[in-house]
C-alpha cells in the first residue's frame, strides 16, 4: 500500500527512522539502573537454596554487624504489617517473604538493606538460616497423584495440589467426530518452562518523600497504571493512596511479558523505602532473574486430530497440565485461567473442538508470563501445527495442500470458529503460496528427494499461524477487574507541535515513533513535531499497558479516535476561518481547504495557533482530545513459515537453512519497524525450538540458572531470517491495523521442529519435544540405527 | 575496606581516584563516573552488553576489576561521538534499524568499534562471529550485521561525517 502522507510528513507506511534511537546509540538512555537519587540505599536478597523447606530460624546478627548494613528485612517483620503475602494477577496469593516455609528454590527469604551494592551483597552472605527441607514435588503429574504431599499448606481445607478446571467447546460433538472419523492422530506434547532473558533484568527505585507523602516507583513494568492500582489496593492499609503513588517505567530493556506481575523484590524495596524514607534500589542479578522470576509455558498437552481420508480435518481434542509452579502468578486476563489457549483450532475450518486444562500446583517458581505471546497463544499455535503436520504426513499428503485444503476461506471472514472466537479477517492460502513462491517450494521437495535417496537428512517445515491480540474487549477482558481498555491523550500546542501520551508502555517495540506516524497520518503534523511519552502515571493516561501486542491494537486505535475528534474540532475552526461552511470543507494532508477552490485553505498549523488565539466565539479554546479505546473485537494477525533444515547425522546438530517468513497484521505503519519486530520474534521462536529450557532435578534444583547453561541464540546461531508481508487490513480497527510483535515468536517453533520432524520421518519419527538439542536427535538417529 | 589508588584515563579524561579493590570496572564507569551507557546483563560474561574499549581491545567490563585499569585507557560508548560527529557505526545502527530497546547497544558499538578497526570490510559470516560474545534479544541480529557493513562502508570511504548528519 503506498503511504498517502509525504515522507516529511512520515505517516503510516512510512519507514521513518527512530526517534528514540539518539538517546540509545549515545549511551544516553535512562533505564532504571541509570536511575541515581541522593542518600540511594541498596536491597539485596537472600534466596532459599531449597525448594521446599521450613525456616527454623533466621540469624541476622551478624549481616547486622557490618558496617553499612541498616537493616534485615524478612517475613516476619513484613507480617506487622501484613505485607508478607500479595495476591497474584489470577486471584492467587504469593509470599513477599516467607513466614515459615520456602516453596521454591531461590525463592527470596530475607532482605539486606545496606548504603553500597557490595555492603549488600556481603549482607547477603552473612544472614544464616536454619531451614527443614521438606519432600519437593517438581513434576505437575506426580503432584496430582493421591499420595503427593499438598503443598499449599497455608490454604486452609486445601487436600490436594490441583489449582483448577478448566474446558471450553463442545465436548459431544468432538466426541461424537471422533467416533466417526476416518483418521485420527495422537501426540503428547510438552512445551517446556521457558525464561523471557530480556537483557535488561527486573528492578526498581522506589522513593517515598515523608514529607509529602507520595511515593514514586521507577520501575522496569510493562504495566505502569495497573501496578500503581495494585499498590493502592495491596497497601492501602499502610496510607498508600493512589494519588501519592506515581510509578515511572523509565527505558526499559526489553520486557517480552517477564516485565508484566509484580514481583516481590518491588514490594521489599518499597516497604524498605516507606520504612525508611530513604530511596532503595533494587537490582537483579542475572541469576536472580533466571531462577526466580519471568518464566512461561510448561503445558503438558495431550492432543488429538480427527479428520476423513482425503485430508478433510473435522474434530480437535485437548487435555493439558499446566505446571505453575507454587502460586498461580500467571499473566492472563481475569476470565481465562489458560490464557487464550483456546484459539487452538488455529487456521483451520474444524466442525467441533474441546478443550481442557488443569492447572497444578509444584515446588517451582511461578510461571505462566506470556514469553513474547497473547496468553498462552503460542502453546495452541504449536499444538495445532505439529497436529497438522502429523496428519499431513500420516496420510500421506503434502503439509502445504493439506493446510490449503483445511483453511478457512477469505469468503468465510468474519469467521465464528468452533470454539468461539470470532475472527476479524484473513487470507490464509495467499500467505502460505507466497511463502512457497519465495522459498521455492517445488524444487526443495525435489532435493529433499534427492537427499533422502542418498541418505542425507533434510527436512521442509511449515507453519500457518492465526494470532488472537489486542485484548481486549470489555465485555470479556479485564485484569483484577480493569477493563482492557487502552488510552492517548494528544495535545496539539499554539505553535503546531503536538504532544501525545499513552497507556502503554514500549519496551523495544518503537512507540515514540510508530504513535507519532499515526498523528501524522491522522493530521497531518510532520512526524518530528510530535513528541510522544508513555511511562509516568502522573501524566499519562490510564491504560493497562504494553503486552499481547495490544499496543497497536488497543492504544494505536485510541491515538487514531483522540486524533479524529481533534481534526473534527479542527474543521469548525477552519470553517471559521475561511468563513464557509464546515460542509463545505475538504481535508487533505496538513489542510482543509473549501470545496472548489483549494488556494481558500487552512493549515493545521494555522489552525492550531487560532484554537488559542481567535477560536470561533461559543467554542471552548485549546486542541485536544483524550480517548479510552475499548476495542469491539480482538485482532487476528497471521502469517505463513517455510523453514528448511539440515541435520548432520554424527552429531545431531540441526542446522536452518533458510527461513521465509511472510506475515499479515494489517495495515502498516513502519515497515521497518514491522520486519525488526519480525526478525527478533523469529529469533525468539528459535531458542525455545533448539536451545532454551529451564529444567528441574527432583530436589527442585534448577539446572539452567545462568547464562552459562541457558542458552539465548547468538548471531552464529541465528540464520538470515527472510520476511515479507501480505496485508489484510483488520475491518474494526479505526486504522485496519491488527498488531506484530509476537507474530514470529508464536509462528516459529512449530516450522521448524516440522522440518527436523519432516527430516526424520523415514526413520520413524514422529514428534520431538522442544528444544531439539543436538543430543536429542543424536539419540534418535542412533535408535533408528543411523551412522554417523 | 582498604581503598588503593588508580589513575585511569575515560573519554580521554583522566581519573586519580581511591577505590575498592574489589570494585568492578563496570560499577566503576556506571556509578562512579556516572557514564550509564556501559550496562550490566549477565554476571558470567555471556551477554556483552558491558563491553568497553580498553587500551584498544573489546573488554567486558563485568569481568574486570576497576584496578585492572590502572595505567590505562578506556573509551565506552559515551566516547564514540567525536567534535559532535557520531561515529559511523552509530549512524549504522541508526539507518539499519539495529537496535530495539537499545541495551545491548553499547556493548554491540563497541566491539564493533574494535573489530572493524581490524577488519573494515568483513563478510556477514565473519560479523557475526564478531558479535557472538554480545547477546541481543530484540533485533534477532539481522540489522546488527547490516548497521556493521553499512559503517564498514563508510569507514572504507572515509566518510565518517556525511553519514552521521542525519542524526539529530
Ligand atoms: S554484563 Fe554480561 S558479559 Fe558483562
Ligand atoms: S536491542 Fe534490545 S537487547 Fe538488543
């Protein structure tokens, strides 16, 4: 689509160049480590080497005795104040600090307050706990079993570990398509505990002025609003009042949903900071952050395919444990404990489909962000496309016919699907073809053919994802009971420059740039004049922040609303203007100008400056406008991947060849900024695929604690991703845009465990576990009797 | 703790200053000096992303003590911009789009700036060898690669001040 605005004006379409990038590329950026206040105190943690255990006893005295150290902050003392527990964003409660037991492994137990980072730190070493360990329940399956130890102990008249049920669609339908289904497949599939690593760890400054009472929180949060609420909500009781509490989300360094709950270092430094009126940071250490917080996915799916011979896909059926380690901490919208896992029928027409989820309770950290995804979206995206292929492959068809076969229709949008949700607009056959146009399809076949005859291990993959984002409509969507609304408040100054603020909050993902090009687009100020700010709950609107691409979706319609309402007052001021009837008015980028004679025009400039200076008697003065955006629907980007490995049979390595991935979110507004978002969601799907897993012995330990084990993709790893689009424009989105930041993140995995799965399937394999490590497939190839 | 002398040169300014021997270098540049641009993303040198200049070679700083400074010279990312110029691997990463939520970045320009000063017209391939000791978990590397042989370019040309104007 050709943008209509001029590269000066730089609005949707448009690759304008970023404008939060001076400050980043001169090392001026200002993330909360940069964060430095007067008379600043340090929190350090002291984490429980066991994953289950009862305190004894807590020695402070001699972390105390060093010089520097102020105070040992634990359990009991946060118990005064009943402060020791905090609800989770799912109606669950987490410990701050622990009273009696520890529940899992560098789980936080004491807090040292100290002058220095390194008085901290020794503070740390020197606090001594006497601790109980108790039996440890790591595996989701074992903790339901009638003889597991209940781990809950502190939830009264709790005898088991089971968190909740949960099923959604018809079961007697999708029973009844089974029973007459010509094929039918079978798989478990494990989507293993994955860490978000954004580089940047989680921390926080906070600053209660005793003076005037107010407390600010600098703080690495996705969700600025929302968390100033829960502190007014979980502190009241202490004088917390949501006036005095302003949270600033400063540049944050990546937050890919680990940046989303609070966490309970937040809340020890605040108290700390209300304690002692003094500014206390907090910082995590890497190995902090990898074994205590962010973490996502562990589903334990069992799934299941019904369909006809000639490939026609009539029934799904799943049954999923969902390990969430020791508190239901997810990051879901209040109403759906599985996230939005039940957009798991994916692309595909299904006459029927049930799903169910049992949510359980292990000694493990809490789990359950969303990794760079909208709830739980990746594990239906991935369940349905290794289905899919299974299928595929099963009878005997090609995975690309069999998915053109079984797509819904362009005709068929909008699209009610067999488990309810209705999808806003696609055009699912086009994406995939031009995926196979661009790999060259036909002739990797070919070679595949050749290579098998010869004994080498090549492997094609697809997956055709359908997305469900921007959450979301009230009707159905809220969190702790806040509608999923988000907000842009735009104020256009006497001078023609405009300032523009947000609910959401960017973490990487541009908003200082793609808002300003929606003003543009919408105005007609060049996109330079448009400063946009998002973070400081003092000045920016209500929203419920930056997660499951709803930024685009939800703000991004909200700015496009607010700019409307302001052009609508913009044309009664021309109309005064030029003396004409606002009728008679037409807008082109930048003007309105009066019907027939374009030289009898007003700037938007121009237009601005009278809005203070000579507004129409009767109208109130100054350029404004606010919007609280609640969408009618939710957005359904999709997109088609082709990825072709090569798998060395000594060593098992996997190697991608190539990768295409094509894309549809609708409308674009940078298309620069589209692909990088690509291009890192891509790289974000290959690292669970191949390299990323946190595992647990069974003490709890956790085995992939630090970057020396948990493997994040290097630039050798990564392969040059190809990207390209199509464009179905969202048909309720005010600019037809549906949203892109974790398209490829979702999408990815399931191509390329497809081609590795594609590669061995002559050898009888028939489905791997993410990640695919190079052991993994050593080990098959050498069960299949493969030499090296 | 017993405080020792050290007198480091930063930016081209020098320091006289007694500090703790344990203290890190990275919490050195970042807290003594208030020089923010060098960030800390791991504690067992993987991520890079508090990679400085030091007497020419690419350092993690998270793995240095300040006091292994002593006597010597550091540049970090606040050093690349020359008379108001920006070095041409900032305008690459600029035009390229090579950066995201901008905190590996400094570390990125940095061992970029070592390395193309040893090699200013590299393959892709040899770049990102280059860069595999710097983690990145926005950009998926692709413009990282493309910032580098954009500068690469420019630097081959000489054209270090053209390229850099378009920033404000
Ligand atoms: S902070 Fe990660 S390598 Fe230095
Ligand atoms: S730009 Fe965010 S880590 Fe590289």
């Amino acid at each position: 689509m050709a943008p209509k605005t001029s590269p000066e004006i730089g609005g949707m379409g448009h690759s304008v160049k970023r404008k939060e990038d001076p400050r980043f590329l001169r090392g001026l950026g200002n993330y909360v480590d940069d964060v430095n206040l007067p008379g600043m105190l340090y929190l350090d943690i002291v984490r429980s080497p066991y994953a289950h255990a009862t305190i004894n006893n807590i020695d402070i005295s001699k972390a105390t005795a060093i010089p520097g150290v102020l105070a040992v902050i634990t359990g009991k003392d946060l118990e005064k104040y009943n402060l020791h527990w905090m609800p989770t964003l799912m109606s669950d409660t987490q410990m701050v600090l622990p009273v009696d037991k520890v529940m899992y492994q560098a789980q936080e137990v004491a807090a040292v307050l100290a002058t220095d980072r390194y008085i901290a730190a020794d503070g740390v070493e020197a606090v001594e706990i006497d601790y109980d360990p108790l039996p440890v329940v790591v595996d989701p399956k074992k903790a339901l079993l009638p003889d597991a130890p209940v781990l809950r102990t502190d939830k009264k008249d709790k005898k088991d570990n089971h968190i909740w049920h949960w099923e959604w669609g018809n079961r007697d339908a999708t029973d009844q398509l089974f029973r007459e289904a010509e094929v039918t497949v079978k798989e478990d599939i494990y989507i293993p505990r994955i860490h978000v690593s954004s580089i940047e760890t989680c921390g926080c400054v906070a600053h209660f002025d005793k003076v005037n009472g107010k407390l600010t929180v600098w703080m690495t949060t996705q969700a600025p609003h929302a968390i100033r609420t829960v502190f007014a909500l979980v502190a009241g009781h202490v004088g917390l009042s949501e006036e005095k509490i302003q949270i600033i989300s400063p540049d944050i360094g990546g937050g890919f949903g680990g940046k989303v709950p609070v966490y309970p270092g937040y809340v020890i430094a605040v108290a700390a900071s209300v304690l002692t009126g003094k500014p206390v940071k907090w910082i995590e250490d890497r190995m902090e952050n990898l074994q205590a917080d962010s973490f996502a996915r562990d589903y334990h799916i069992t799934a299941e395919l019904a369909g006809k011979k000639d490939g026609q896909l009539t029934a799904l059926r799943i049954k999923t444990i969902a390990d969430h380690g020791y508190t239901d901490a997810a990051a879901n919208p209040s109403k759906f404990p599985a996230g939005l896992f039940h957009v798991c029928t994916g692309s595909y027409d299904l006459k029927a489909a049930h799903v169910e989820v049992d949510g359980v309770y292990t000694n493990k950290p809490p789990g359950g962000i969303a990794y760079r995804c909208s709830f739980r979206v990746t594990e239906a995206v991935h369940t349905i496309e290794r289905m899919a292929d299974l299928m595929a492959h099963e009878i005997g068809m090609d995975p690309a016919e069999f998915r053109m076969k079984n797509f819904i229709k362009p005709e068929q949008f909008p699209y009610k699907s067999a488990l309810d949700w209705e999808y806003d607009s696609g055009n699912y056959a086009a994406a995939l073809q031009l995926a196979m146009d661009k790999i060259g399809y036909t002739e990797l076949k070919k070679e595949q053919a050749e290579k098998r005859a010869r004994g080498e291990l090549m492997g094609i993959g697809i997956s055709s994802f359908t997305e469900i984002v921007g959450a979301g409509p009230s009707k159905h969507f809220d969190i702790l009971g806040i509608k999923m609304f988000d907000s842009a408040e735009i104020r256009v100054h006497p001078t023609g420059k405009v300032i523009a603020r947000f609910g959401t909050k960017s973490q990487g993902q541009g908003h200082e740039t793609t808002y300003a090009q929606i003003v543009a687009e919408e105005l007609g100020f060049p996109v330079d004049s448009v400063l946009v700010e998002e973070g400081d709950t003092d000045t920016a609107p209500y929203g419920l922040g930056t997660y499951a691409s709803r930024s685009t979706p939800v703000a991004g319609a909200a700015c496009a609303v607010a700019c409307r309402k302001i052009k609508d007052k913009a044309r009664k001021i021309a109309a005064y203007l030029l003396e004409a009837h606002e009728d008679d008015l037409e807008w082109e980028t930048g003007k309105f100008f009066v019907k027939g004679s374009p030289d009898r025009a007003k700037t938007i400039q121009e237009i601005s400056l009278a809005a203070y200076t000579n507004h129409p008697p009767g109208m109130e003065a100054g350029l404004e406008a606010v919007n609280y955006y609640d969408p009618p629907n939710l957005t359904y980007p999709f997109g088609s991947y082709i990825c072709v490995v090569d798998i060395d049979k000594g060593t098992g390595e996997v190697k991608i060849r190539r990768f295409v991935a094509i894309d549809d979110c609708g409308n674009i507004i940078n298309p620069m900024i589209v692909q990088g978002q690509i291009h890192g969601g891509l790289t974000m799907g290959l690292g669970p695929a191949l390299y990323e897993e946190i595992q647990y012995d069974e003490s709890g330990n956790i085995l992939q604690g630090s970057f020396m084990n948990y493997l994040l993709p290097t630039a050798v790893e990564t392969p040059n991703w190809e990207t390209a689009n199509t464009v179905t424009p969202s048909p309720h989105h005010p600019l037809g845009a549906k949203g892109v930041g974790e398209s490829a993140t979702v999408g990815a995995p399931a191509a390329i465990v497809n081609a590795v799965v594609d590669a061995l399937w002559h050898l009888g394999v028939r489905h791997i576990d993410i990640p695919i490590t190079s052991a993994k497939v050593w080990k098959l190839l050498r069960d299949a009797g493969v030499k090296d | 703790m017993a405080k020792v002398p050290i007198n480091v040169k930063v930016n081209g300014v020098e320091h006289n200053v007694d500090i703790e021997p344990r203290l890190l270098l990275v919490h050195f540049l970042r807290e003594n000096l208030r020089l923010t641009g060098t960030h800390i993303g791991c504690d067992t040198s993987h991520c890079g992303a508090c990679t400085v200049v030091m007497d020419g070679r690419a350092i993690k700083s998270c793995t240095a003590f300040a006091v292994q400074a002593d006597g010597r010279s550091i540049m970090t990312v606040e050093g690349l911009e020359q008379d108001g110029k920006l070095h041409p691997l900032q305008d690459g990463f600029f035009q390229e789009h090579g950066l995201q939520c901008g905190y590996c970045t400094p570390g990125m320009l940095m061992t970029g700036y070592v390395f193309l000063g040893t090699n200013n017209n590299p393959t892709e391939d040899e770049i990102r060898h280059a860069i595999s000791g710097n983690l990145c978990r926005c950009t998926g590397y692709v413009n990282i690669v493309k910032a580098y042989q954009y500068a690469a370019q420019k630097m081959r040309e000489g054209g270090a001040e053209d390229g850099a104007k378009n920033i404000a």
